[in-house]
C-alpha cells in the first residue's frame, strides 16, 4: 500500500533544493508526495529561521497540526532545516505531537529515523549534529532511483552549504554550520545527469557561492567559483544556468567577467547589500564598504551593461539612525535595483546582534521599510518599462490556452500568447509591450525562430 507525503517549505531556494532532496530519499522507501496535508500520512516542515516571523510561521503551522493528528493518530510529523537545528529538543516540549526532528546536515538520515518509527524502536527520533568533517553526499544513486522527482525542465544543484562569514544577524552558521564545499567530479556529474533527464537550466546554491573552494577539504585540487562556473557552464546540454547568492566582499573581477564570456550564464545577479551606511554594514561585520559595494556593482556593469541587478535589505537594524537609513535609500537611488527583498530587522538566537542594546522601535522600522519598498516598486516598473519594444529570449514554464509564461534570461515574468505545441523548456522569442511592476506582456516576435 502506498504511502503519502506532504513537504511544507519554508524560506529560501537552499530549502527547496532540500525539500527536493527528502522527497527523492523517501521515494526509496515507497513514498508518494501528495499536494494537500490531510491527505499524507507523513507531514515534513521544512523550515527557515533566518527571520523571527518565518519560525513563528512553523509553529503556528504546527499547533495546526495537533487536531490533525488526534483524528489521524498514525500520522507522522517531521520538522526539518533550521528550526530543527536551532531549537533541537525544544521542539518536543512546545509541540509534544512532533515525532521527528532532523537539522540541516542530518536530513541524509530521514529514511532510516522514520523506519525506526515504523517499526516502534523509538518513540521520537532527532539528529541534530552538525559535523565539521561533513561531507554533501553524491546523488547519482537518487537521481536514477527516483526520476520522478525531477522538475521538467529546470534543476537546483548545491555546490556549497553553510558560512564562515559569522554576520552579527544572521543565524546561519549556528543552524548551517562552517563551509562545505563539494568536490568538482560530483557536481559536475550530477549536473550532467541532470541535462541526460532532459533538464535544461541549472541553478548552483550555496549560502556564499563567492567563496566556494576557498575551505574546501574534499576537492581535488583547489577550484574558485568562476573556474567551477565555467566547467559547468561548458557541460553540453546546459541552456541556462544561475547561482545564488553572493556576498560582495567575495566578488572577483573573474567572477564578474563570467557575465561576459559565458553566453548561457544568464544576465542575473543577486548581490545582496542588506544596508547602504558604513555604520550600519560595520555593525553588522559585513566586510566591505558602501564605496566598494558601488564599484563592484559598476565593474559587474562594465562587463555586462544589461545585467538585472537584485539585491537584500534590512531595516531598522539596532544603532540605525534616519541618517544611515537614508544612504540607504540614496544607494537604491544610484543603483537602481531591479528588484530586492526588504525585511525589518528581528533578533535571531545565537546572533550578536541580540544582544546590542540600541534597537529602533518598531514604528520607525515600519515606517521606513514602506518608505523603501515604495521607492523600490517604482524603481522595479521603470526598469520594467526599458523592455519596451524589445524582442527577448524567454523559457516556457507553463502554456495554456489562456496565454503563456515564462521568464527571460534576467529573470523576469513573461506572459503572452504562443502555440499549444510548447513545452515548458522551450525557448521562444517574445516582442514586449507592456511592462508592469511585477511582469512583462508581449507577443511572439518570430515563431520559425522560437524552438526547442
């Protein structure tokens, strides 16, 4: 008899890629991924702590779950990622009707913890360890038992996991731990594997891609990021390829020079700033300077003047004057950002931030997170607005007879009207002609040039 599985995933592309992960590891062991939770017999929250609202999110989630499994007292419940990490055991007292916690190195585990369970060795399972000689293991054996979880045409791929960069806000390297980087053969050849699956856009994560190779005990031979870009860049098969995310004390001019050389490296980078004041970046040890930040976004352009540039913003963050917030709006300014993601500042556990004693109240770093994400919404629509009349190239991501969408290669949305026999993964050439905040519309420029 078959058994269901439903994975909520909170946060960021690194817990998609995990969430991906888990399913592949229990299909192994006959379990059928489902869309609805009262429809699984196991429920995972894969989940994000990097803002307080997030990890508030998982367990609001969680008391919801309680009156689920008093009418299914079968059901299984996992919490996975970085509230598993960071809270451990804690999870048990606050929510007595969790049965498995597992952390962000241990999910490799999660088969052999549930089967535990199943077979009533345990009660409640937990693995919580974050190893300094962990290694990510090679998916070869995943990818050829459990070929129905790939995506149809597009493919995360971790290279890296964790950070050694100990920002005073940020809590990943307490629920990450130190950086691992994955040897050159293994990721090449998943990538590989990939492309033979029919998938034709690969997005290499890591927590700070920039430093990849730079702690790396298991490589070969030592290899930068760029020199890794390239290699898998050269990998027949591969149309597109993306990577996130990139902190810029890291950025090498060879890096940026990529955007240049390498014709299928789309022209998207998220480089995040999190605040445009020297204070403000010091105090949070971020390793550079606005002036730096400026050259190196200036230098990225000089190399490829259409790039969509993105971006991380907080707000509010403790010893924050109105005159270091309002560099930080200067620095929008200057840049003009196509888009970013914008947060006021919360403590998180372990950080140092927690324990600065200057915080901004919480009406000021409203006020000023509606005043930068305003001024980022018109930013985003009048860059929107330079694609006008342009013919792009865009991947089909879903046609229907209502209309399709896909997106160009700097990442933006496009709808419009195409030919039934489109696949997603296919390309086509669409003329824009109308830009909104948020997406773009057009028509298709020339159907004997769009292909497969």
């Amino acid at each position: 008899m078959s058994k269901h599985v439903y994975i909520k995933t909170f946060g960021c592309q690194m817990n998609e890629r995990d969430s991906e992960i888990m399913a592949q590891l229990l299909a192994q062991s006959g379990y059928i991924p489902v869309a609805e939770q009262t429809d699984a017999d196991l429920v995972i929250l894969n989940t994000c702590s990097i803002r307080a609202k997030a990890e508030q999110k998982v367990f609001s989630l969680l008391g919801s779950l309680r009156k689920q499994k008093k009418q299914q007292p079968e059901l299984r419940i996992a919490v996975a990622g970085c509230v598993a990490q960071q809270e451990g055991e804690q999870i048990f007292r606050r929510m007595p009707h969790v049965d498995i916690v597992v952390g962000t190195q241990q999910l490799y585990q999660l088969p052999e913890m549930l089967g535990r369970l199943e077979r009533n060795e345990t009660k409640r399972e937990i693995s919580c360890n974050l190893d300094k000689e962990f290694t990510i293991p090679p998916f070869q054996r995943l990818l050829e038992d459990a070929p129905h979880q790939l995506a149809a045409f597009r493919k995360f791929v971790t290279i890296m996991q964790g950070c050694n960069n100990y920002c005073s806000y940020c809590v990943v390297p307490s629920t990450r731990g130190r950086e691992i980087s994955r040897p050159v053969a293994d990721i090449l050849e998943e990538v590989r594997l990939l492309v033979a699956r029919g998938i034709k856009e690969i997005t290499l994560l890591g927590q700070n891609v920039n430093s990849y190779g730079c702690t790396n005990a298991v490589a070969e031979e030592p290899t930068g990021f760029a020199d890794l870009l390239t290699m898998v860049a050269a990998v027949p098969g591969v149309q597109r390829l993306r990577f996130t995310t990139s902190n810029p004390q890291d950025l090498s001019t060879e890096l940026m020079q990529c955007f240049r050389d390498l014709p299928n490296l789309c022209p998207q980078f998220h480089l995040p700033v999190q605040a445009g004041s020297n204070a403000v970046l010091k105090r949070m040890n971020r390793k550079y300077t606005r002036e730096l930040y400026l050259e190196k976004v200036a230098e990225l352009r000089s190399y490829c003047p259409d790039i969509a540039i993105g971006t991380d913003v907080i707000v509010g963050f403790p010893g924050e004057t109105e005159e270091d917030f309002e560099q930080t709006m200067d620095l929008l300014e200057t840049v003009r950002f196509h888009g970013s993601f914008s947060f006021k500042y919360s403590d998180r556990p372990h950080t140092r931030s927690t324990d600065f004693s200057d915080k901004v109240e919480e009406q000021v770093k409203g006020e000023r997170l509606q005043r930068f994400q305003n001024r980022q919404d018109a930013i985003s629509l009048e860059r929107n607005q330079e694609f006008l009349g342009k013919t792009v190239e865009v991947m089909i991501e879903a046609n229907r007879s209502s209309g399709s969408q896909g997106r160009t290669g700097t990442n933006h949305i496009v709808h419009f009207t195409s030919p039934t026999n489109l696949l997603p993964g296919d390309l086509a050439l669409v003329t824009i002609t109308h830009a909104g905040q948020h997406s773009l519309k057009g028509e298709l420029a020339d159907k004997e040039k769009s292909n497969r």
